[in-house]
C-alpha cells in the first residue's frame, strides 16, 4: 500500500551543474497513480547567525543581491560547503563579515527555504559573549554593518529592509523568546 503523500521517483534529468545549486527534472507518480515533473533545486544548505551587541543590538550586514536588484539587510550568513559542520559554517561567516568571534554558540533553529521545489536548510545560530575583530568578508562580497535594537528590526521587516526569509524568520524567532521571558 502506498503512502498517503509520497510520490515515487520514476526518472531524474539533470539540467544544470553550479558552484551554489544543482537543478534537476523528475518525472514522478502521484500517489493516486499518474504521473508529474517536478523541478528541484539541490544546495548544500546554509547557516545564519543572531548575534547581539552588548548594547543589545542586533547585528546586520547590508549588502547587494543580484536576484533582488536591490541592497538589503540581513543577519550574517552563507553557504555550508559539502560536508562541512554547520557550526563551523557559522563561525567562519560571523568572522568573516563582521569580525566577531563568540565565546558561546547554540543552536535555536532550522528551517527550508522553499520546500515546493528547493531542499536548502538554513540552520540559525546564537552567537554570545562577543568579541570584536576584523572581518575579511570573500572577495566578491561587499557588506556593511549595520546594528539595530529587536523593535527597529521587526520594523525594518514592514518597511522591506529586511526583505529574506533568514532575517525575518530570525528576527520574530528572537522576539517570541524575549516574549516569553
């Protein structure tokens, strides 16, 4: 007996091959017997950082994104390389954007991106006990910090400042908790 939900696998085309994603056509059967494509996009995954400052201010990055035409706030983040500790991940791109190391790291969450066609995990991550350095972000990324209290966050959301699911998502998972204490 088939399971309720699952669609079995019938064929996989890849389309593309890239240094980010890999995408690819299945041709698949339904659970009540026809058939479907279905376009998938493979990533490695990636990880994002909450790090307040001892001001309690949040830090963000604003920086371009190409996809969007437009600049944006964001907290630090980036790509899991393959097979790399997503806890690592996550140290390396706090250092390398901002310049902060933490003295204690934990995870709070993780989430898909956009499961309907997508399997990126993003894994968000409480940076503590900050200590400021230089960043070294790579040399194709171009940011600035910018720091910000929770509340001029969440409103930065309404206006589209903050303008990714990461941030957001981050953002409102923060002020839930500071709702509950």
């Amino acid at each position: 007996m088939k399971k309720q939900f699952e669609e079995k696998t019938i064929s996989r085309k890849p389309v593309f091959k890239g240094h980010v994603i890999e995408v690819e056509v299945q041709e698949v059967e339904l659970p009540n017997g026809n058939h479907s494509q279905r376009e998938l996009v493979h990533h490695n995954g990636a990880v994002a950082i909450v790090a307040f400052t001892p001001d309690n201010e949040l830090v963000l990055v604003r920086q371009y994104r190409k996809a969007l035409e437009k600049a944006i706030a964001e907290i630090p983040a980036g790509k899991l390389e393959p097979g790399e500790d997503p806890l690592e991940s996550a140290k390396r791109e706090l250092a390398e954007e901002t310049g902060i190391t933490a003295k204690k790291w934990s995870k709070l969450i993780s989430f898909y991106t956009s499961p309907g066609f997508a399997n990126e995990l993003v894994h968000i991550f409480l940076a503590e006990e900050l200590v400021q350095g230089e960043a070294y972000p790579d040399d194709d990324e171009f940011v600035t910090r910018l720091d910000v209290s929770l509340d001029e966050a969440q409103s930065m959301i309404i206006n589209e400042d903050i303008h990714d699911a990461k941030t957001a998502y981050a953002v409102q998972y923060m002020a839930i908790k500071q709702g509950e204490e």
